[in-house]
C-alpha cells in the first residue's frame, strides 16, 4: 500500500508514475537506436563532408560522389565506423531526450498555465540540453572513430586515449554548440511533431495513427536540419580539433563560426547539410513512428 501511495504522489506531481517513466525512457532509448542504425553511414557521410575544405573555399564534393570514394578507397565498413558509440548515445541520449520531453511539458503547463507552443519549445530546449551535456564524451569518441580510417582500437579505448593524451576536459570539447543544437534539435523537432499532429488532427481527417505521425514527424524532420545544420556543422570541427591538421585553432562556437564565414562563406556553414537533411529527415520519421508504436505497445499515451 505504501508503495502504491508513493507512486500516486509521484503521478500527481510529475504527471506520471515510475513506471511510466521507465517506460518514457526504454521506448525512446530504444526507437532512436534503431533509427540511428539504419541511417548510421549517412552520420558518416556527413562528418566527412563537414570536414571539406577546411579554412578555403572551393568546389565540394557531393554526397553521392563522396560515398562512392569512400567506399572504394576504404571498404563498406568504412560507412559503419563509430557504430559501437552511435547507439549506445542513441540508447542514452534519446532516452533523456525523449524521455524528458514530456515531463517538461508537464511541469512548465503547471507553472505557467499554458499548453501553447513555446512551452513545448522550452521543454524541448530543456530536455535536449540535459541530454546532450550528459553524453557528450560518446559523441566526441563517435566523431573521432569516424574520421579516423586507421585505427583499429574499439570506443572504449579511444576514450581512454583521449582522456590520457587531451585531459578528461577533452570528452566535454565542443559540448557548447553541442548543448545549442541539441536544444534546437529537441525544440523543433519534438515541438513541431507535437503541434504539426494537433493541427492536423484539427484541420484534416486523420486521427492518431501510421500516416498522422509519418506526415508530422516529416514535417518535423524538415523544419529541425533546416535550423541545426550550422550548429552540427561548428560542433564537429570542435571536437575534431586537436584530432584532424586540417581544423583550425577555434576558441569556442562563436569564434569557430565567424571562422568559417570568414574563410568559407556562408555556404561553409551548411557543408554536408544535404547529408543532414538525408539522415535526419528518414531518422526523425522512423524514430517517431517506432515510438509511438511502442509506446502503444507499452500502454502509454501518444507522444
């Protein structure tokens, strides 16, 4: 009974029970994971045409181009490296992200009353923040593993490698403009796929189900690379500082960026901004309709 009374008093604070966030927590864990691994090598792609022509400006090549090139001067396996640290931070990462989401959204409609828009962007911002600044060190090893076609060490040593050679200090490298596009990325995408199904749902036939979330969630994943790409593009060339010759000396984001406008133009901002779009528009799509299924399967309300 004392248990029952504890989880109840959890439920009327937070707005769910300690199971329900369990299960929150194992349902996005899980669809961002399988997400993730599907469109991995397109992660690759993308770290790899971030890196063009770093401090120039010139000719990029095309994601189509570069996949062919790594493909016959490095193997297939090229297009999976950094696997291993991909899904475990998709495990980690989008648990929190998307776990977090909604008991947010719950705490900000209590304190201000309100349901509208800008209080699921704050829970978004909020809950992609705290995510992010817990499992920044797997993405440095992540982005490292994929930039370095040499090595044959696993994550576990190449953390160890960069703690023992940069400082500890080193996984957190580039942890800024990581927080500021995951808070973005949160933000739009979760607020967007939250409000794009309320208004279809208010102003078109379809109700909760396959094509209400497959039509959100792509909507979703349009509006969330539009608005990132520049951040992920700066968060990669500073954790990639000390790694790659070919990055410059940056200070933080801030200084990265007028950098990169400064030598590369503004188009320098959007490299591999296609791949972005090409990753995270079928990632966002697939991670929301395998969550919503599960969540169904787990007995919890649509997100």
């Amino acid at each position: 009974m004392a248990g029952d009374s504890s989880s109840g008093s959890f439920k009327a604070r937070w707005g769910v029970s300690p199971s329900d966030v369990v299960y929150h927590f194992g349902t996005s864990g899980m669809s961002v994971a399988a997400a993730t691994g599907i469109t991995h090598p397109l992660d690759v792609l993308k770290v790899r045409l971030q890196m063009q022509l770093v401090g120039q400006r010139g000719p990029l090549t095309g994601m189509g181009r570069l996949s062919m090139q790594v493909v016959k001067t490095e193997g297939l396996r090229s297009l999976y490296l950094g696997l291993t640290p991909a899904l475990t931070r998709s495990v980690l990462y989008g648990g929190l992200r998307l776990g977090l989401y909604e008991p947010s959204k719950y705490v900000c409609e209590l304190a201000f009353e309100s349901t509208n828009v800008f209080m699921k962007i704050a829970s978004g911002a909020f809950s992609g923040a705290v995510a992010t600044a817990l499992t920044n060190p797997v993405e440095v090893v992540k982005v490292r593993l994929q930039m370095n076609t040499k090595t044959t060490s696993g994550p576990i040593h190449e953390l160890q490698k960069i703690a023992l050679e940069e400082g500890v200090a080193a996984l957190w490298k580039g942890v800024g403009p990581a927080i500021a596009r995951a808070a973005a990325l949160t933000a739009s995408q979760l607020a967007t796929y939250d409000e794009s199904k309320q208004v279809l749902m208010r102003w078109t036939s379809l109700q909760e189900g396959f094509y209400l979330h497959l039509i959100a969630s792509t909507i979703a994943g349009t509006m969330s690379t539009i608005i990132t790409a520049p951040i992920d593009m700066i968060k990669t060339r500073l954790m990639l500082q000390r790694e790659s010759k070919r990055v410059g000396s940056y200070r933080n984001g801030l200084h990265c960026a007028y950098q990169v406008l400064l030598t590369e133009g503004p188009r320098g901002l959007y490299k591999g901004g296609f791949a972005i779009f090409a990753r995270l528009g079928p990632q966002t799509t697939l991670t929301f309709i395998l969550c919503e299924k599960l969540r169904e399967l787990a007995g919890l309300k649509a997100l």
